[in-house]
C-alpha cells in the first residue's frame, strides 16, 4: 500500500520504490514531501552514485510532485478548537434596523448578548476569535506576522510556544582506519569518493563520520548506521554507532565506531545519520564500491 503510494509520482516504479524504503526509509508520500533541500542533493547524489540511472534535479521534482499530491490528499477529521451556538435577533416592527446576537461558547459556558447602536456583528465576530486557541506553529515554521494580533487574541488563548527547532544533520566527512595495534601506524582513508575506494591489510575496520546540524537550537544525538552488502554473494552486514552532534554552525562532530571485523571483498556501502528522538532531518550516503582485501 506504501508503496503503491509512492508509485504515483512520475519516475518512480518498482525499483525506486524498493531502494527508497529499504535503503533511506522514504516509504510514503509524506515522507518524500517533507525532504529539505540539503536531503534532496543527498539523496540525488547518492542514487547517482549508485549508478540507478536519475537523472540531475528528479529528486527535486519527486519530492514537489508529493507535495502537490498531498495538498491534494483529502484532509483527515480533526476536532474542533471552539464551538459557538449563535443567535441572530432583529427587529419585526422595524426591519431596516441592524439585529443584535447572542453568541453562546459550549467549552467555557459563557454568552456574549451585543446591542446597538453599533458594529454589532464585529463585535460577535472578535469576541468568538477572542476564545479560539491558536495551536502552536508546527518546527521550523511560524504563523504569518500579525495573525494573532488581527484576529484579537488574548495570551490565554494562544497556545503554547512551538517547541525548539531541531535542524536537519549532514554527513560532511566520512572515513575508515584500522583500529589501533600496538606499534601500529594510525591512517585513515577517505570515503566519500567518485572512484571506487580501497581497504588493504588485515585487522579491524574502525568507521569515523564527520556530521554537522544545521538550523538547529540544540544538540542532537545522532544515531550513525553503516549498511555492507557483499556485491557477489549479496550477503549484508549492518553496524551502528551513535554520538553527540553539536549545534554549532560551519562546524562538525566526529563520531567513531567500535572496530568492526569484516570479510575481504568488494561491497557497496550506505551510510544514515539519524537523530535519535526524530525531530531532526536524516542524511545519508552511498559510496560507488568499497573494495577490502
């Protein structure tokens, strides 16, 4: 059904759909929707990596097209924030006289009676706007400016304040050393390459990625996830890591995993660097082969 969902977008068949869950946990309209401009490259340059034949800039016009569809999408009941019985009385003798109301508010029990002379349906008007709550702009967005203040709202009527927001993480820097030996040389090789990258002598791996957190008012922890898949035998490792990102800007945290021991052969590998609580933008990357031996 999932997939179905993401089917609808021009470009994506079968494959895509497969590659998109199970690689990158994209695996519904929303999830595409909400990708940010620095997951779009990501993800762009990773498929290109990949070699999965997409074309520059169909990122970009995936994630669009999901949001036209969302925006298209029904929305879901949802529960009123206020509820008014409002009566309107006039005159019988004298038609050309403007009514008065009475507004009644079922969650606090309260009526409003207006009287004239006077702008009497304004009245009824901001006095209802008055005692509906305003819920709290979702992360990363705010209410256009004068919202409250045009629609007369009191402080005990606003919501509460949206909550902190948490960015969006960015693999900068990935590499891989041997872990350390006594009377060993320490070296590290650079991961994020064009070229097919490789991993010569015996011993265990240690992976070390460099993320930055853009955008963001507080440190995250990032959970970091290695996924191996052996190119002829199809075999998969999977490994994880995690660490403290730092919301500092044009800066990164580097995060180091346990050393690993891992068989001699050519693989294709994915790296994802999520927040753990999920407030924060995932990234992720694909190296074109990894070769050890």
């Amino acid at each position: 059904m999932q997939q179905a969902e993401l089917k609808q977008i021009r470009g994506i068949g079968d494959a895509i759909c497969e590659l998109l869950k199970r690689d990158h946990g994209i695996n519904t309209l929303a999830d595409l929707a909400r990708l940010t401009d620095t997951e779009v490259d990501d993800l762009q340059r990773t498929l290109r990596a990949g070699r999965r034949g997409v074309p520059s800039g169909d990122v970009a016009r995936w994630r669009d097209q999901a949001r036209q569809l969302m925006r298209e999408t029904p929305a879901t009941a949802k529960e009123p924030l206020a509820t008014f019985v409002v009566e309107a009385w006039g005159s019988v003798s004298e038609p050309g006289d403007q009514p008065h109301f009475i507004v009644h508010h079922i969650e606090d029990d309260e009526t409003l009676e207006t009287s004239a002379p006077g702008p009497t349906i304004d009245d009824a008007v901001r006095w209802m706007q008055q005692r509906v709550p305003v819920p709290a702009a979702p992360p990363g967005q705010e209410l256009p400016a004068g919202t409250r203040q045009a629609a007369g709202l009191s402080p005990a009527h606003q919501g509460s304040p949206p909550p902190p927001g948490r960015g969006g993480l960015r693999i900068t820097g990935l590499e891989v050393r041997r872990a350390a030996s006594s009377g060993g040389n320490q070296w590290s090789t650079q991961l994020l390459a064009d070229d097919p990258v490789a991993v010569e002598g015996e011993g265990a791996l240690v992976f070390v990625g460099h993320v930055s957190l853009e955008g963001a008012e507080e440190p995250v922890t990032c959970d970091m996830r290695c996924r191996l898949r052996h190119i002829e035998s199809g075999h998969e490792l999977t490994f994880s890591w995690s660490g403290e990102v730092m919301a500092t800007t044009g800066t990164h945290s580097v995060l180091s995993s346990a050393p690993f021991a891992i068989p001699a052969g050519i693989y294709r590998a994915i790296f994802s660097a999520a927040d753990r609580r999920h407030g924060a933008g995932r990234s992720f990357r694909e190296l074109p082969l990894l070769v050890i031996s």
